[in-house]
C-alpha cells in the first residue's frame, strides 16, 4: 500500500506546503522507494537550509545509486557545509554499497568526515572496531561479514 502511496506523496512533496512537507519527506524516507530519491533531492538544493536534514535523513534510508552519488556529489564539493551533511547522510545509511566509500574518507582530513565514516562502517557492518586503523585491517582481510 505505501507504493501506491508514492504518487501522491511525490505530488505533495512538489506544492512544497510547509504544513505537510515534514510529514511527506518522513514518509518518502520510511517507505524507502528508490523512485523518490530524484525528487527529494531536487527539494534538497532548492530549499535551501529549511529541509535539509530532513531530506538527508530520509535519502539515506532510500539508497541506492542516486543517493550514493548524491553523497559522493557532495562530499567531493568541497563545501564544509555540504561535506558535513553528506558525512551524516553516509553516517545514517543503510547502503552496503557504500562501504567502500566509507573506508575511502578514513584518512579525510577533517575530523568530523572521519568520525562519520567510521560510525557508517559499523553501522553497516555490525563490526565495533574503534579506528581507522583497524578498519583498513579488516578491509585487507578482505572483509570479513559483519552482520
């Protein structure tokens, strides 16, 4: 039922009214339609500050390819702002996919991106290592199955 819901939330999400956009972006993000992903994150840019952990949060319960390149997109910006959210959208992920992206921002150089990339590989993999060091140990490994 929540797909055939994804319509008419989309169509919500695009008269922006602010009375129901909390609820849509919740919504979108709980149902986990890949199908959303395009929409939520043209409201992300077009928003402005408003939305944008709102989005964040929902686009990475989606995941998938546009949401990973999404993250990426911004990650690469250079932006501080938009790094950082991208390191909390990578943080709040469900996307396996990403775990090499994950062990790729180990060595950032900021702190905030590296705290961010650890605390994505153990959600991701269920696995408690503390550093990054360790980390690149058990990708060497060949990375052996967390949960």
């Amino acid at each position: 039922k929540a797909k055939q819901a994804m319509p008419v939330l989309i169509s919500l999400l695009e008269k922006k009214d602010p009375r129901l956009m909390d609820s849509v972006i919740f919504a979108l993000g709980e149902i986990g339609d890949p199908a959303a992903a395009r929409p939520l994150i043209d409201l992300y840019y077009g928003s402005g500050l408003r939305y944008q952990f709102q989005v964040g949060l929902a686009l990475a319960q989606i995941g998938g390819r546009k949401v990973a390149e999404f993250i990426r997109d911004n990650m690469d910006s250079g932006n501080r702002k938009r790094r950082k959210m991208a390191g909390f959208m990578l943080l709040k992920s469900r996307d396996k996919t990403l775990l090499p992206y994950a062990l790729s921002l180990l060595d950032d150089p900021y702190k905030t991106i590296r705290s961010c990339a650890l605390g994505a590989l153990k959600n991701l993999t269920g696995l408690s290592y503390e550093t990054a060091g360790e980390w690149k140990a058990w990708d060497a490994a060949g990375q052996p199955a967390g949960r």
